[in-house]
C-alpha cells in the first residue's frame, strides 16, 4: 500500500486507519455541526460533505486550547494530482459535468466537496470548548464547526502513527451523514 487510509463511519461514529502497522481499534470520532451556517447542508457550521478528501498538515498546539486540543491535522480536496499517485491503488470514475468521484480501498465517494460548498479546509482535532473537561484524554465529543473531532488521547495515537509514515498520502474517506450530538 503507498497511502495511508482513514475511513470516517460517521453514522457509526468510528474512525479506522488502514495502513502498515496500523493500531486495529477503530477510534470514536464525531462530524457533527452546530448547522446554522448559510450554506447548508455542507457549507461553514455543516459537516463536510460523504467523499475522499487527503490529510495535510499536522500543527501542534502547545499550550493546548479547549476548541481544538493539543494538536489539529489539516483536510483538504483530493484533487486530481493527489488522486494520479494513487493511481495504482485507486480507479477514478468520472463522466464529463459530474462530481469527479473514485473507489479507492473499495469504497465509492466523489472526490472532495470542500471548495464546492465555499470552503478551503477544515480539521481533524480534539477539545471541545463545550466539554466539561476539553483537554481530558477521553473528553466529551462536541460538536465543531464542521471538522471532525477525535478524543484527545486518540488524536495523539493518530498524529503519531502519521508523523510515523510522513513519506505517505494519507487519504481521508468520509462516509454517510454524522450521528447527532447533544453539545
């Protein structure tokens, strides 16, 4: 394998690696989103769209802030560069005027949705300014501004796995609709 596979169940609320030497537990995250944004059902304060998307940077916070934890790994479009490197793995599927979509690791989805829905990037992260406890390692998920929030002991188990392999793609494949949360 040349990439690093993230699969995002959101209905199910579990974030699995697939990748060499991958932890085998599936981590609980959530996508859900305070939703009043102007641009719904995907745009600011909605979740992103189902779809491929790539992780990017990796930024440290140090102190930690209650919004975002110690640490947020940035999501961007997989666009059509990133999608040739992965060529070998990935089939794309594309009629002219469509979505541009792909099936990579088995599953189906378009490519991106950000910059469809007014948006440049959003986040993986920690905290949650509404938690009683945001840097607890197991904190309470809340709800984002439409990124997607890991518990802060499992965010450190994945930026250490990426940091781990930085010579690989990571792919970030996010399916169905976010289950709710009550914060």
């Amino acid at each position: 394998m040349d990439f690093v596979h993230l699969v995002f169940d959101r209905p199910a609320m579990r974030l699995r690696i697939f990748g060499p030497d991958a932890p085998t537990d599936a981590f609980e995250a959530s996508g859900d989103a305070w939703g009043d944004g102007l641009h719904a059902p995907y745009g600011h304060d909605y979740p992103i769209p189902p779809g491929h998307y790539q992780l990017t940077t990796i930024d440290h916070i140090d102190p930690p802030i209650a919004s975002e934890g110690a640490a947020q790994i940035q999501v961007e479009d997989l666009d059509a560069d990133a999608l040739d490197a992965l060529i070998r793995d990935a089939h794309a599927m594309h009629a002219p005027g469509a979505v541009p979509a792909a099936n990579i690791g088995g599953l189906h989805g378009d490519l991106g949705g950000l910059a469809r829905h007014g948006r440049a990037a959003i986040m993986v992260h920690g905290g949650g300014s509404n938690a009683p406890d945001p840097f607890a390692p197991r904190q309470q998920l809340c709800k984002t501004f439409g990124c997607t929030r890991m518990h802060n002991e499992d965010l450190a188990t994945l930026v250490a796995y990426l940091e781990h392999h930085p010579d690989r793609r990571t792919v970030f494949t996010v399916l169905g609709d976010p289950a709710p949360l009550a914060r």
